[in-house]
C-alpha cells in the first residue's frame, strides 16, 4: 500500500500523520502501517504534503505558500503532484509544468 492509498483507505490517517512531530516519527509511522515508499526523497515529500494540509486546516500558510503568495518563489509543481509523485498515484493538477 502506497500513502495515497492509506489516506483514502483511514479517514484518520492525515490525523495520526498530523500528530507526528517529525520525519523520524513520519517514519516510523509509515512503517507500522506498511506504506511503500521508493527511497528517502519520497518520504520527505509525503511528509511535507502531510505538513501543509495540516497548516491548511489551521488557516496557515507554510513557507512555500507564503513565499508563492508574496512573488519570492514560484513553484514548477503543485501539492496535489509533489504527493502523487511521492506516491506513485496518478491524476491531480493539470497545470503542474514538467521539467
């Protein structure tokens, strides 16, 4: 099972990822539930996706959000693909570029 699929799968599953404090908890977490993950990047990305929809629900804006918002960054992906492409699912925005 990939972390697109225990997401779908649990309806609790962005709360219990919400309430590790960091990768290393993200980890073992991942682990427990058997989630499939192809190497240390895609990890780190699923945990990002996991930390952002966690400040969305509290009305914040993470970093990247902010600097986007601002004009100080300007990102070639979206959330939607960052998470796909963490975890192999296929869909999303369709206006994500490809480098």
């Amino acid at each position: 099972m990939n972390f697109n699929e225990f997401v779908e799968r649990d309806e609790k599953a962005l709360e219990k990822a919400s309430k590790c404090r960091n990768i290393d908890e993200f980890r073992k977490l991942v682990n427990e539930h058997h989630i499939d993950y192809r190497g240390e990047e895609e990890l780190e990305n699923a945990w990002s996706w996991v930390k952002s929809q966690v400040k969305n629900q509290d009305g914040e804006l993470d970093d990247d959000a902010l600097n986007s918002v601002a004009g100080g960054k300007k990102d070639s992906y979206s959330t939607t693909n960052t998470f796909n492409n963490c975890t192999g699912a296929t869909g999303g925005s369709s206006n994500a570029s490809s480098n």
